[in-house]
C-alpha cells in the first residue's frame, strides 16, 4: 500500500522549527506543514509504510524533548 499517512499535532508554537528539523533528519520518513503557527497545530505527512516509525519518533519528541501531541492520525486526505 502506497497510501500518505498523516499525523496532526498540537506543540507550542517555539517548538514546530525543532520538530520540522527532526523529521527532516529522516530523509523520506515524513514531511511537516504548519496548519496554525498561532496554536501550533502541525501536520506529519509520511507514507503508510512509515507510519509506525513516523508515529515512534513523535512519541519519543513529545516525551524527551518538546511538547507534542497527536491529536488526530489517519491515512492522508490530501490537504496541504
């Protein structure tokens, strides 16, 4: 299954820059969209495939190193 996965997360806004630059350090594994800097709502587009280790390293942000929680997760309705 080739499908997108998306992840919708609360942080603070000082933190949506540190997560953008985790996930990025995944080469392929996610792609971070701003959805609302003010309330700090973000997307986690990855793919199926990576979904569950995308989902691992969020956890692990959110228990370690920055306010972080998924709000919302499902296969990805295509809104950018």
């Amino acid at each position: 299954m080739n499908k997108s996965y998306e992840f919708i997360i609360e942080s603070r806004r000082e933190d949506i820059d540190f997560i953008n630059k985790i996930v990025e350090a995944y080469e392929g594994a996610g792609v971070v969209r701003t959805l609302d800097p003010l309330k700090g709502i973000i997307s986690v587009i990855s793919t199926y495939d990576f979904k569950d280790f995308m989902r691992d390293i969020l956890i692990d942000l959110g228990k370690k190193w920055v306010k972080l929680e998924i709000i919302e997760e499902g296969i990805w309705k295509g809104k950018l």
